[in-house]
C-alpha cells in the first residue's frame, strides 16, 4: 500500500475524503466481519495438484480433482502424504483428512451430494473404481465412504452433476449414456442408476449443471449453441422432466460470440428463488462477470461485467462468493480496482444488488499447473466456505489445492496501524495525522485516537486493499502547553479493536 506524506494543520481539523463507492458499502449487519464467512483461513489438509469439484454432505466435504495425495496444513509436498487418487474427504469442522480413500483410475471433475446428505456422485474421466468398472460416474455412501451399486456407463467425461430428488442430472462431453444415444446432457435415476427419458440434446460441450431449489428447472452452461434443437447460447434454463428450454430474458445478457470475443457459462449456483451464473471468456474485454437473475420468470436482476474469468461461484445467505481471477472491476463501479492492483482471486458479491461485498481473502495460482487461474470449485455448508483449485497459497500462507472459510469469531482483524505522527508548531496546539488501514472482512472501520486515556477524535472511513490508504489529519486543542504528551490510535471493527504503538513524545508548545 502507498504511504502519503504527512501533513499537519495548526487550527481547524482536515480529514482527508476516502475514495469510494458511489452511495454506502456493502456491509452486513453482523459485528466483526461483513459478510457470511471470515476472510480468516481456517485450517485444513491440503492435495498435491489441483482440486476441480467440492461438496459437502453431512459433517465431510468431498474433493475431485488432479491429485494422487493429501497432506496435513503447513507440510511442504512431500512430507506427511497420504494416498488419495483423485478423490479424498475431509471433516468440516477440523478440516482433517478422513480415512475415505477409493482408489478410482482417472481424474474427478464433479461431485454432487443427494439432498438428504446420504450419497455422494462423482463424475470424471475414470473408468474403474477399487478395481470395479465405473464408467466416469460413480456412486458412495457419504457416511461410510462405500462404493454403491449405481452402475450406468457413460461414453466420456462428465464434468458436472446435480440431484433433485431422485434424479442425478449430469453434463460433460459425452454422447452416449448405457448405450443410449445422450448428446452432453442426461437423467438418472439416483436409486438405482437406470437412464430417464431427459434428453435436452446440447450441440457442445456441458461445464455446470444445477437444479432449482424448488425442483422445477434444470440449468446448464458451456460453451453450446444449441439445445433441443433450438438457439441458447451458452446458458439454458430447461424442465426438470421434459427437458425443454424454457424461456429465460436473462440469457441475452450474456455476449453472444463474435470473432474477437467467445465466452462460456463455468459454473451456476441456484440459492432459493435466484440462480447466479457466472462465465469466462476468450479474448481482450470479453465478458467474464456473474448475473443473477429470477427462477420463477427468468428476468435478469443484476450483472457484474468484472474482466478476469470467473471459475467458480457459491451463494450463502444475501452473498455469493466467487473464484475468479479478477483483474478490474471498474465496469461495475469507478471506485473498484483497475487493471495494475494485481488478480482478486476471491471476491463476494451482494446477492441482492450485485455490488462488492467486505470480503478479501486472496489466493495464487500455480504457473505449473494446466489451468493457472487459481479457484476452480466452491461448495458451502451455511457456516462455512470451502475453495478448491490450483493456487497453492492462500492469504499469503503456504496451502494448497483446498482451503475453508468459516463464520467461526473473531473474524479477520485490522492491519496494524502506525503510530500516530505529532508535532506542536503552534502554542497551545498538536498537529496529528494518521493513515488508515485495510481490514479483509470489514470495509468501514472507526478509528479513534487517544492522548493517553483522552478520547482526542473518533471517525468512520472505508478502506479497499486496492485503493492507497487514505490520510486524516486533526489538530488537538486540548493539550495543555509545556505538558509532554505522546498518541496511539485504536481500530475497531465492531469485535476487534487494534491499537497502534504509542507516538514519540512531544513537549506541547
């Protein structure tokens, strides 16, 4: 962060304005930190390559991806391995690694868990699992880790998957389902893995799946063009039993592709009556931003055009968490970070008006990796956020492949400010000036500024980690002349309070 100059007054007070959004921050209500989970990293085991899926089911979250191996928190590659192919479990409130440990042939790139927390589906690119043939999707029991007998074949990679009752829903680059013609799009029964009527038929390739969360319509998005036979570019709203498109307003807010810019639905959350979409694209300025928009009537309520593909997205409460690699969002707001502040690899948005949330944790991402974008999956269980891709620190910490984020208190605390600085040009009078601080979970912050126990000036200021840090100045009348007196400054976020060291003393004029 850019230090300014200090500049001291004699009389009057001055407080520096902050640079910020147009109208008030998006701040929760909640003390402490501003949105449904702390930007605190909370421990966990770690893989050794990247994560592509996450869910929870019960008191365990499931993990799919790249990796042969899972190692403790804080272990370098290498020391503390377990064998895990592919696929492993992890307990939600330790974040240590179960003893759930399938030996599956190829990598996992969905997993989904049924409704009532009891099974787990995994789809992928295997065709075995602990020796029995599973064709890219499989079936566990989500409390004992057993493999089921769920058995239906399919002809290539499903990379992704949805339950709703007891269908299973899945989408990926297949063309065949059980010997049966499924272009990219299929059904399943969750009870005993036969194949359903459902077939939608996409012309490319299927990337996210979801259902609502009133079972009447089945999302999906990739990079497609058609569906049913019929245009939907990229994103398609269709009936949970017929399979049919149904209209959705909102689907034109995504570009259709032109010779400079192609992009394509990666992943969709529905949360209650909403469904967030989120998207990556190809080429300079193509759209990479989330929407949201209305299960019952399909409109389009909001719309971040933030560049910097969006990979992953999960919905908690009044927020949606995103995975991206973001590298301005001024499109959105001329007070949110340019090209230059570096890639905001973990943001939230405000379910309800889209704007940017008090949330900023950040990640990596492995330049040794195929991927190289950082998040790739997400998957929440109400208090708790966990994040799955190829970065390999997070909040500048060694971790990689999985981390969590939890609403557990305190929450993430202010950077430490630095001493005030003071000085006593005029009798009677001390100049002050301070700078002021970033914290991940909050944006607006009260500073209050002390001569000992002398309560001297007290102020609320917002503060993003991409903007400088914003200068206030005051003058003290209240010192008494020929007295010595030295300041600290205190920073609450309305459950953490940071205090500053104490100023040099100075002898008051």
């Amino acid at each position: 962060m850019k230090k300014l100059v200090l500049a001291l007054v004699t009389v009057g007070a001055v407080v520096a304005a902050a640079l910020i959004p147009a109208g008030p921050p998006v701040q929760a209500a909640s003390p402490g930190f501003g949105t449904a989970v702390s930007a605190l990293k909370q421990s966990s085991w770690q893989t050794n390559a990247p994560v592509n899926a996450v869910a929870v089911a019960g008191g365990s979250v499931f993990i799919g991806g790249l990796f042969s191996r899972v190692r403790p928190p804080g272990k370098p590659a290498g020391q503390g391995e377990a064998v895990r192919t592919y696929i492993a479990s992890f307990n939600r409130t330790t974040g240590n690694a179960s003893s759930f440990a399938p030996k599956l042939n190829g990598p996992v790139w969905s997993i989904a868990a049924s409704l009532d927390q009891k099974w787990i589906v995994v789809g992928g690119d295997f065709t075995t699992v602990n020796g029995q043939p599973r064709n890219r999707i499989a079936m566990f029991n989500a409390a004992t880790g057993a493999l089921s007998s769920f058995r239906p074949s399919v002809s290539y990679r499903v990379k992704a998957v949805a339950i709703y009752g007891n269908s299973v829903f899945i989408g990926g680059s297949f063309g065949r389902v059980s010997g049966v013609v499924r272009n990219r799009l299929a059904a399943l029964a969750l009870n005993s893995g036969a194949l359903l009527p459902w077939n939608p038929n996409a012309n490319d390739e299927v990337y996210a799946i979801d259902v609502a969360d009133n079972g009447t319509k089945v999302y999906a998005g990739g990079p497609f063009t058609t569906v049913y036979g019929q245009h939907h570019n990229t994103l398609v709203a269709l009936n949970n039993s017929t399979g049919i498109p149904y209209a959705m307003a909102a689907a034109s807010a995504i570009p259709e592709p032109t010779s400079r810019c192609v992009t394509r639905v990666k992943d969709i959350d529905t949360y209650g009556s909403k469904v967030y979409v989120s998207n990556g694209g190809d080429g300079t300025g193509c759209y990479d931003g989330i929407l949201a928009a209305d299960v019952a009537t399909g409109k389009l309520l909001w719309q971040s055009k933030c560049l910097g593909a969006t990979e992953a997205i999960k919905a908690i409460g009044d927020w949606v968490y995103k995975g991206s690699h973001a590298h301005n969002c001024q499109m959105d707001d001329p007070a949110y970070f340019p090209d230059g502040t570096g890639t905001h690899y973990l943001l939230v948005h405000s379910g309800v008006t889209g704007k940017l949330g008090a949330w900023f944790p950040n990640t990596d991402a492995d330049q040794n990796s195929a991927t190289k974008v950082g998040p790739l999956a997400m998957a929440a269980g109400g208090s708790d956020l966990w994040v799955g891709g190829d970065f390999l620190h997070v909040n500048g910490v060694a971790q990689q492949g999985i981390t969590r984020f939890t609403n557990a208190a305190p929450g993430a605390k202010a950077k430490t400010p630095a001493a005030p600085k003071s000085n006593s040009p005029v009798a009677g009078k001390v100049g002050l000036s301070f700078n002021t601080v970033v914290d991940p979970d909050n944006i607006t912050l009260t500073y209050k500024l002390y001569q000992g126990t002398r309560l001297v000036g007290q102020w609320n200021r917002n503060s993003y980690g991409w903007h400088s840090s914003t200068l206030v100045t005051h003058t003290d009348t209240g010192a008494k002349s020929g007295s010595v007196v030295s300041y600290h400054l205190e920073v609450l976020d309305g459950r953490n309070v940071v205090k500053s060291a104490t100023s040099a003393p100075i002898t008051v004029k």
